[in-house]
C-alpha cells in the first residue's frame, strides 16, 4: 500500500507582489539630477507569506515525497492579485480570505542589479475568513505565520492562539505587526527587528538597529527577553551573514549558530527562507535548537546560489512529473571550480574513495595531492555505493558527515557524489588532469584509467600511512565498545 503523504504545513500571512525592474543607468535627466533607468527587463515572483510558501514548497527533492504545504492569504480583484495567483499556482493550495483592496506590490528600480529605488502601492482590508479557511487551519501538522503586518495574522489571531497549544507554530513577527501569540514554538526576527521590537539595551550600546552590528550576548539578551514578553518557547534572532542565536525565556546562555559558509548575494528573502525551513524542520518532529541549525544552513545556501533571482526556484515543484532532476549542488560548484582552474591555465586534481572514518592516511594523501595541482575536487561514493561495495553495516559515517568532514579540510575544494561503484561518469564530467589513487591500487585495477585518457588525463599513485586504515580503526571500536569503564577488555 502507498505510503500517504505527511500532513500538510499551512502558511499563513500577507502576500505581496514582487517586481524587479531591471536596466542600465549611465547618463543623469537632464532636468534634474536623477538617474536614468533604461529598462532592459521586469520580473515577477510573490513576497511576503507568498515566498515562503513557496521556498517551503521548493525545499524537497524531486520525487521525493514532500509536505503539501497550503498558503492561506487575502487576494483582491485587481490584475496584480491575478499575477500573484498565477505564479503561486504550480507550487501550493491556494486558500484565500476576501481583500477589500489590492495586493501590496513592491517595485525595485535595479541598475546592472543594484537597487537604486523602490516604489510601495497596493493594499487593503482583510475580510472575514470563509469555511476554507477555518479547515484548512484545522488540518495543518505546522503553521507558519509570516506576519508582514497587513492583517492577515490579525485577523487569524483567535484561530492561531488556539492552534498554538497543541500545534508547532513558527511565528516571523514584523514591527507593523502584532506581537506572536502566546504559545509559539519559534518566533524568528530579524537582529534589527528585535531591536525595535524591545527597550533599548543599556549593556550593549553597540547594538545598531541595522541587523549585522552588536555583540552576540546582547542578541541573545534580546531574544530572551522577547521569549518572555511574547511566552513562547524560543526566539531565533537571525543576524545575516553572521548566523543566528537561539534564546529561550529567561536564558542567561543562548545558543549561537554560525552561518556555515560565506553567502555573498541579494540577501532578499532569506529572512523567508529561514522561517520556511525551521517550520519544516519543527513539522519533521525536529527541536528549536534542531530547526535553527537547519535554518540557518538552508538561508546560507538561499542566497549562495542567487536567492529569488535564481531561476530553479520558480521552475515547477518537487516531484512533478516530467521535470527534469536538478543538478546536485556539489557537483554544480565542482564544475565551476574545473571550469575557473582550467580557464586560467590551471591544474585540476581529483581523487576518489568512501572516506568512512577519515584517518590520518586519508588527510596525508589529500593534502599530498592537493599539492600536486591548483584544486582538489573529491569524488565521493554516496551511502548507497558504500553499502554495495562494502555490505550491510556500512557506510559508518553518513553521506552528509562525511561531505562535512571532508569540506572542512583546507586542502579539499569542492565535494562532489556519485552513486555507481566506480566515477567513470563524474569524471567524464569534470575531466581532472590528475586522478589520485592511493598506494594500495595499482593502474591495471583502476576501471577509470580508460575514461581518463579519453582526454589526457593521467593516473597519479600517492602513498598511504602505514598501518591506517577505515576497517582496523572500526575493529578497535567494537573491541572499545566491548571494555569495561576502566578500559580492561572482556571476552568476545
């Protein structure tokens, strides 16, 4: 029998349209002194709640099965509510509340992708909910609120209060908005949005309220005096590009998060894409601490890879039929990086394995090959080639530790998976200049050696540390786990 789908995560708040209009400005009008735009092209994709609904819908891999995640927002009768519901059609269920207005449109005036004004319009009243409503609130497994303080959220207040004691709710507050009911699971502010949401702090005067300044404690300070203010359970103060902490009431030691890699780029939705994600984590049964560890490491990859001007985001959704697979993050940047080397005249260096329990042989050979080129790109067998290459029981470290292990070595550029027994095929696509091996093969027992030389490439052996390797340090572990507390081995 199918397996049926999770429940759904509901989205609830204020949808906002969108607009980047894009050109060039090199010359000033000539009645006044202002630049002039020569458009060279529009774009139009959903904000607000309308964002995040989609990069929650947007958050899980192709025929997988995914969380139907349902948007409940107010829509009006003006052809910019149509544009809003035209682009939210293929990635959620659309329920709506009567908008005695129009939706909120956003204009950004973008020179060679640098806003140089933006242009507000729109809005209205929030009318009363409709049956739809009411059940689509009272089927959701998690709730989102993305408040942007036009009504949506107050208008549900009573319906989220109660959904709260026994709901995970995420709560994205705005400074507009009114504060998240009691009962919140998360609320997820903004450094600049905690700032104005509470009294100043006299115990940190460096905390400006444009969201990357002050010290870590008096964010965390903040987010827990907001978690008492608010009674919730915990407030994740998110601070860009240097990561997030996570507070509960009362809490005189918050937890910190650091963003896990440098994201430079448009930061415009992350905010969404943080709240979206700790949401599905909570639904998924995670915990606060969890949620904000997965938020933060989603937000950071959200605007890496071109945030809402990346053009994946608005291609279909998860598992439909047809769409074709999108290319594995990893091998995206291990391409570019073989493209960049080769480009300048570089050498690029590969070298593969299953690199289960890393160990000192494995770090000396990846930092002697890295020394023999200009990158070192690793081919990673995936968690379903190690266990047939190495039986049930392996691989001991998952696919996701060891991409992280190996991604933390200096010596290591890029990470890239591959599910067959051998990377013949992922090679073809990076095409190294030298494949690595260690010393304990020989040329004649490598199967890649032929696809290597489809383009040049030669076969490099490097030697091994003796007595090191991933099956002897998993002999010694079970032999560890079997000891006694004073570490006095006992019989099989």
């Amino acid at each position: 029998m199918p397996r049926s789908a999770p429940a759904p995560l509901v989205v609830v708040g204020d949808t906002l349209l969108d607009t980047d209009v894009e050109g060039r400005a090199s010359r000033l009008a000539p009645d006044a002194p202002a630049p002039v735009l020569d458009v060279t092209d529009e774009h139009h994709r959903p904000g607000g709640a309308g964002l995040a609904a989609v990069l929650a819908a947007r958050a899980r891999p192709d025929g997988a099965t995914h969380r139907e995640i349902v948007l409940v927002t107010a829509l009006g009768e003006d052809p910019a509510d149509a544009r809003v519901r035209e682009l939210l059609a293929p990635h959620l269920t659309l329920v709506e509340l009567p908008l005695h207005g129009t939706v909120p449109v956003k204009t950004r005036m973008c020179a060679e992708g640098r806003p140089l004004l933006r242009v507000d319009r729109g809005g209205g009243v929030v009318g009363e909910p409709t049956e739809a409503v009411h059940e689509a609130l009272a089927g959701a497994h998690a709730v989102l609120v993305a408040d942007y303080g036009r009504g949506v959220a107050e208008r549900l207040r009573g319906h989220l209060a109660d959904l709260a004691g026994h709901t995970p709710l995420v709560w994205d507050p705005h400074p507009h908005g009114a504060p998240p009911v009691p009962g919140a699971r998360l609320v997820t502010p903004s450094a600049a949005e905690a700032a104005a949401l509470s009294p100043p702090d006299p115990a940190d005067p460096s905390a400006h309220r444009d969201g990357e300044t002050g010290s870590l404690h008096g964010h965390g300070r903040r987010g827990a005096a907001l978690a008492t203010a608010w009674r919730s359970a915990a407030v994740a103060v998110t601070l860009g590009r240097r990561g997030a902490v996570l507070a509960r009431p009362g809490d005189a030691a918050p937890l910190y998060f650091p963003a896990e890699q440098e994201a430079e780029g448009d930061p415009c939705g992350a905010g969404d894409c943080f709240a979206s994600a700790a949401a599905l984590a909570l639904a998924d049964g995670a915990l606060p601490e969890e949620a904000t560890h997965e938020a933060v490491r989603r937000a950071g990859v959200f605007v890496a890879t071109g945030g809402v001007r990346n053009p994946d985001l608005w291609q279909g959704t998860p598992g439909t039929p047809g769409r074709p697979p999108q290319p594995d993050r990893g091998l995206r940047d291990a391409r570019a990086l073989a493209a960049a080397v080769r480009g300048r005249g570089g050498t690029v260096v590969a070298t593969g394995g299953c690199f289960d329990l890393l160990h000192a042989g494995h770090v000396g050979m990846l930092q002697n090959a890295r020394r023999t080129g200009d990158c070192l790109i690793v081919c990673l067998n995936s968690d379903v080639s190690v266990r047939r290459l190495k039986g049930d029981g392996r691989p001991i470290t998952p696919q996701a530790d060891r991409i992280s292990v190996l991604a933390g070595l200096d010596c290591v550029d890029a990470v890239a998976v591959f599910d067959e027994n051998t990377p013949e095929r992922l090679l073809r696509e990076l095409r190294p200049d030298v494949w690595v091996k260690g010393g304990d093969y020989g040329t004649s027992r490598l199967p890649e050696a032929a696809a290597l030389e489809e383009w040049g490439g030669r076969t490099l052996l490097l030697p091994y540390l003796d007595g090191r390797s991933t099956t002897a340090l998993a002999r010694r572990a079970a032999v560890t786990r079997r000891s006694d507390p004073h570490g006095a081995e006992q019989s099989p």
